[in-house]
C-alpha cells in the first residue's frame, strides 16, 4: 500500500473513523493496537511502483470510497 499526494492518483479514498463500529472495506478503517485485532494486515511500501493498492487519506468520512473498483478483491473478508 502507498499513500499518494493527490486524489487523481489513488485506488482507494481512505477515512479513519474514530470508533470500529464505523470501519468497512470501502474507505472507513479503523486503527487497531494489536496485530491481533485486525481483519487485514497492510503493509506500506516507499515506492508507489511497488504497491498494490494506492490509497488517499481524505478529511470527511462522505468523501471516502473506490475510484478503481477493479482492486477492491485486494481488501475481500
């Protein structure tokens, strides 16, 4: 996964909700304190030529969503 500068780049439009309730597999995530805790493990890469999915974080939860629907089977439960 890589985080883009801009919105025109990215796969995948990604907002922190605050509570876990909140999260779903289409741009809500929430950040857990264990491993343990987590439905799917992301890795950040330092280059976006190495990442499967690219992502940009946005500042309202209604902002959040797919721009490339073709690698939403990259976050499938």
């Amino acid at each position: 996964m890589y985080i883009v500068e801009y919105e025109s780049q990215c796969d995948l439009k990604v907002y922190f909700v605050e509570y876990e309730s909140q999260a779903n597999k289409d741009g809500l995530w929430y950040v857990v304190k264990y491993e343990s805790q987590a439905d799917k493990k992301i890795y950040f890469v330092d280059y976006e030529s190495q990442a499967d999915l690219k992502i940009y974080i946005v500042d309202y939860s209604s902002q959040a969503g797919w721009k490339n629907k073709k690698k939403q089977h990259l976050l499938k439960f």
